[in-house]
C-alpha cells in the first residue's frame, strides 16, 4: 500500500525526523492560509501516489500567500497520469545547499533490506540510475540485525560527510530504517534527501510503501487501507472488498481464471491470439460458486466488455463449483455478455454436463478456447 | 535420484487439522506419500487422516522418525513454524501459506540459511517427483515420471504446462514451485544447480511471470555456467501494465524493471527455449533430444 507524501511525513516525525514545516490543503484558500502561517517562500506540492509529478508540472512555488493560493489553485485541478490531485501539501521553501537520494527497499535478490543512496539527488535520480550506476551506492543491511549505526555512518561517509554533519545524516538514515521496520514498509525513500545551509538534513521529500501481507499487524492502517485512493479504479476497489484478486486493464474481453500465473498467460494468450483483455480477474484457489458468481457479475456488469473468457484448470478448486455459479448469475441476474468457458481437472465432466444444461458447452483447451473468444463477432 | 521430496521423505504437516491442511494430506498419502505425523498446537494425541497430531514438532520427533515438513499455518504464524521445523532438523521445508510479511520470510531465509535447511516457498504449490510423492497441493495426475525438471514461480500454470508436457509423452523429473512472493528460500539459480547435479533430469523447464530479478538472475546463471542441460522457459505477464499488482505479492513491474519483454529477451540471449504461449513448451522441448531421453 503506497502512503501519501503527507502520510509518509507524519509517521516521519513521530520518529523525530526533520520534514519542512507546513500543511496539507484541500483547497486555495487553505493552502494560502498556510503560507500566511508559517511565512517565507513556500512550494505546493499536490498529493498523488504515481511517480513523476514533478516533471507533470504538481510542483510550484508560492512567493506570496494569494499567488500561492492561486497555484494550490491550478495544482488542484489537475489529474496526474490519470489520478485526480485532492490535496496539496504546502511547505517552507528550504535553503539547499545539496539534494541528496536516500531509500531503503526491500531487495528480493538478496533477501534483505538494502540501502540505496546518492549525492545526486532530485528529479533525475532515474536518469542518474540508468546513465551513471556507479553513482548510486548500495548498502546491504543484515536481514536479521537490520541497520546498526556503523551501517548508516558507512553510507554518510562515502557520501562525501564528516565530523557533525556525518552524525547529523546517520542519525537520519537510522530513523528512516526504523520507520521502515515499525510500519513495515517495502519502501522508504526521500528524494530529495536536503542537507540546508545551516547544516540540517531533512526529508523534503518522502515516499512510504507498506508491505500489503502486513496489514493484519498495522491496525493504524485498517481504515486507509479501505479507501479506494489513488491508483485503485472503482471497479477494482469493488473487486477486491469481495476477496478478488482484479486489476482493470483497457480492452473489451473479461478474463476470470483460477491463480495468478494461469489468469497472467491467458491474458498473454488473448493478446497473442489478436485480441485484448478487459481486466485480471483470480478467483483463487478452491473458489466456491458464490465467490465465482460475483466476479462474474462484477466483469459483466463493465460497460467496455464485449465478451468473457472463463478459464480454469481446476486442482482445489472444483469444476461443478464454478459451473454452479455461472448457473446462479444466469437465474438470478442473467448471462448479459456471451461466455467462453475453457474447463480442465477436478470434477470437469460433472461442471461440463451443467454447464451443457443451460446451453453453454465448454472447451478443454486454452489455446482452443482463446482463438474461439478472440475470433467470437460480437454486436 | 530424487530431488528434494521422494519415496524416503517421511514429512510432518504443521497445520494438519486446518481446512486446507487436512485436505491435502489426505490428497498426500493417496499418492503415496509418507506423511508420518502433523503438528497443530492444542491438538495434540488426537489424529487427523489417520496421522497422529502433535503439539510441536520437536514432540513428533520423540515419537516419530521424519524428515522433511509441508507448512499450512496461517500467515502471522507461518515464520515460527519454520523455525520451528528448523530446529527440528526437517529438510526440506515447504511452506505452503501465501501473504506472509516480507520482513518474515526475509527473516526466516536468513535463519534457514544458517542451519543450512531448504526452504520452498512460500506461497508454493510445493514439490512433486511424479510417481513417487509429492509435498504440495498439486494434483497428481497431470503429473508423469520422466526426465524434464520443472521450476516455476506460479501454481496454475505449473498443472497447465506439466500436462502439455504429460500429453506430449515428456515426463517430469521433479517438479516445484520456487514461490510467488517477493522473498523465496530456493531461486531459480538454486533449483538449476539441483537439476545440474541431478541424473535423472536431462532438460529443464522454467515458468516465470514479471516482477524482480529471478528469471534475468537465471539467464546469467546459464551463461557464466555453461549450462549443460537444455532449457526452455515461459514468462507470463506480457500484456501486465506496469506498478499492478497481478495477483501475487511478487508478481509487481516497478518502474521499466521486471517485465516479462525484458526477461523472455534475456534468456533468448543466453540460448534458453523461449516459449510465446505455454502450449508450444513441448515442441520446444521435443527438438532437443536429450529431453526425451526416459529414466
């Protein structure tokens, strides 16, 4: 679950880490109420959880409260790589004296917690990372005893730091790491990591993703993780509250399938074959006929789809369950888009004979059965 | 040879009286696995499937002789139980449960690391070496004994291509699923030195799907290696959009890294098979002979 910048930074100085005095806004007169608050110069930065808001113009800076009000204004009504901006955060404009990157990701490869920094930071670090690698220095922490302050003076030191300001940066880093463990994050990175003039690192910027398997053990993340914000479609966030694994994509075929790699390669499949899919849908394993008749209906109950592949090679789960329930939402609501139902495994003949009662015969192969969805003329 | 489980595995289920735990030792021992005993806290003296329950495994083992375990216990649970079998000597341990923390399995492979235990998984459909036993919720019959190691980061997927390859008269040496979360005990680097070693595999099947470095990780393998055995691999999640979470924890591209275009490119480069669909792993395999070749 990715945290709002403004989210982030509230956990942040829980810990005692420097962010930029501010606030949040969710409108111009709000943000220019900050700015009258806290002074100076500020920077309006909009809320959203895709990355490169920068470069789409979501940062400005405000000189004055009204012309800040008039940016918030302008920043608020945009949509960002298709996320719609709520809010803005509105903060003291600092004195930079050099923007630093600093992350600490979870590194599949290595099954550990790996620091990323560089005296590079900013805008570009990504650009930094694909033409200069050499530029971003990797420190691997010890899965097991995490960050101890000799790691985080290390990373200090070979970027380029010493005597308090060394102190000052170690002091940070190990505050991040240890967001990183209290909230179970897969991420946590500031960039631009800002050391001031004055001599101060702060966090001018941070991102927080939360390890989704975690959940169970944050209850202060229950409720966010029941919004459906940012990068979540309404037809998604309804997918997931009913135990679906659902992800909408932009063609007109709907896929529903049993586990994630068989639902992946059928989506692969239909593309190859010519044709494109409408969304991921996984019932799971062992789905039962209710479980199959909602994600039924939630794919057929999308304007843009034309026609629905159902496959399933049935282990746990069982081939009459899921032909009990096309059955159920034909009865109760009606089969509204025309079905292709490749089925195989436990229980097949018995699902088949169902499905063959209400006059729909199935397939056994799924490259028969996607050429078939594919080529299907639809009205 | 039989790799990791066979007919001398004698496993112990953590996890037996659950729902998904008692279903699939029953499946276990109808296909011949030796389940010797299971473990479920509060439950101990009674019997699941006509196994003994215990309390803890380090019980089971006073009284039963076992060496390897299959792990259902729910997520929060799931890191100790490790441990626990750890401890106990058990190897390999397959640990079936899905949507474990990441920092728990991070913490669970270092520890399986410095007792030199195997882990698989999680979030696997385990091992099978067909004919003899499996340790997973795989359906047996799409499964048959032969010579083709299979390796593969989904569970589905793995019945599909393992019955193209049945139905095109290829068997299966032995076949696992390395997991479909971001942090695994075997990679797929570690399954091909297995199978490298292993007399009874003449070719190797890999089925990967987008997110982290694993199926790239591979294909450098095989090139630094030299690797003597044909293998041929399928990735799934061409048509994925990037920054979606397609199912499984792992199964994530971050940025332009972990797409299947990328992944299925690398291995091309470094002579691996690459199959456009599933169904085409046979033919794949059929042009080299050496995969037919049976044991």
């Amino acid at each position: 679950m990715k945290l709002f910048e403004y989210e982030s930074k509230s956990l942040a100085q829980n810990l005692g880490i420097n962010t930029p005095r501010g606030g949040l806004a969710s409108t111009p007169d709000e943000a220019r109420d900050i700015h009258k608050r806290i002074g100076g110069e500020v920077v309006i930065k909009a809320q959203v959880l895709v990355a490169g808001r920068g470069k789409a113009g979501g940062i400005k800076f405000g000189t004055k409260p009204d012309e800040t009000r008039d940016r918030a204004s302008e920043i608020l009504n945009m949509t960002i790589k298709g996320e719609r901006v709520k809010k803005v955060l509105v903060e003291q404009k600092l004195a930079i004296k050099k923007e630093l990157f600093g992350s600490i990701v979870l590194d599949r490869a290595n099954k550990c917690q790996t620091v990323l920094a560089s005296d590079e930071g900013g805008i570009d670090i990504e650009d930094v990372a694909k033409q200069s690698p050499e530029k971003i220095l990797h420190h691997r922490l010890d899965p097991v005893f995490g960050m101890r302050g000799y790691d985080a003076r290390q990373v200090g030191l070979k970027l380029g730091y010493a005597g308090q300001r060394l102190n000052s940066l170690t002091d940070l880093l190990s505050n991040l790491y240890r967001l990183s463990v209290i909230y179970d994050a897969e991420l946590v990175e500031s960039n631009p990591l800002v050391e001031t003039n004055d001599g101060k690192f702060v966090t001018a910027d941070l991102r927080v993703i939360v390890d989704d398997n975690s959940l169970f053990r944050h209850p202060e993340f229950q409720e966010r993780a029941k919004e459906a914000s940012g990068e979540v479609t309404p037809l998604e966030a309804k997918a997931r509250e009913n135990g679906l694994a659902f992800v909408e994509l932009d063609g007109d075929i709907g896929i529903m399938g049993n586990g994630a790699g068989l639902v992946m390669a059928t989506l692969d499949m239909v593309n190859h074959y010519g044709g494109k899919p409408a969304n991921f849908c996984d019932v799971g394993g062992g789905a039962n006929a209710e479980h199959v008749a909602t994600a039924l209906q939630i794919i057929q109950g999308d304007q843009k789809v034309s026609r629905i592949f159902v496959n399933i090679l049935a282990g746990i789960t069982r081939c009459d369950e899921v032909a009990k329930g096309i059955v159920d939402v034909k009865k109760v609501v009606g089969l509204k888009k025309p079905l292709v139902v490749r089925m195989q495994g436990t229980n097949f003949e018995e699902g088949k004979r169902i499905l063959n009662s209400i006059g729909i015969t199935t397939l056994e192969k799924m490259d028969e059965a996607a050429r078939l969805v594919v080529a299907m003329k639809v009205a | 040879m039989t790799l990791l489980v066979g007919k001398h595995t004698r496993a112990i289920v953590q996890g037996i009286t659950g729902n998904q735990g008692a279903f699939h030792t029953r499946l276990m021992l109808d296909y011949g696995t030796q389940i010797v005993a299971g473990v479920t806290p509060g439950k101990g003296a009674t019997v699941s499937q006509g196994v003994p329950v215990f309390d803890t495994v380090a019980s089971a083992l006073e009284k039963i002789d076992a060496n390897a375990t299959i792990i259902f216990v729910p997520a929060p649970f799931a890191k100790e139980a490790g441990m626990e079998a750890i401890d106990a000597g058990l190897n390999p341990v397959v640990i079936i449960t899905e949507m474990i923390p990441a920092r728990d399995s991070m913490i669970l492979m270092a520890y399986a690391k410095e007792h030199g235990a195997t882990i698989v998984g999680p979030n696997t459909p385990g091992v099978i070496t067909p004919g003899e036993a499996k340790l997973g919720i795989m359906p047996g019959d799409v499964f048959s004994p032969g010579g083709v190691g299979v390796a593969s980061r989904s569970g589905t997927l793995t019945y599909e291509i393992a019955s193209y390859l049945t139905h095109a008269g290829i068997g299966q040496s032995t076949c696992l699923g390395i997991g479909g979360d971001p942090v695994t005990g075997l990679s797929f680097v570690d399954v091909l030195k297995m199978f490298r070693e292993d007399k009874s595999t003449n070719a190797v099947v890999l089925i990967g799907e987008i997110g982290g470095s694993a199926e790239e990780d591979a294909a450098n393998y095989i090139a630094e290696t030299h690797y003597p055995k044909p293998v041929a691999a399928y990735v799934a999640g061409r048509a994925a959009p990037p920054g979606k979470r397609m199912g499984h924890a792992g199964a994530i591209i971050t940025g332009t890294e972990g797409t299947a275009d990328a992944k299925m490119k690398r291995f091309s480069e470094v002579g691996v098979l690459v199959a456009e669909v599933p169904s085409e792993l046979p033919r794949l395999l059929q042009q080299q002979k050496a995969a037919l070749v049976q044991h």
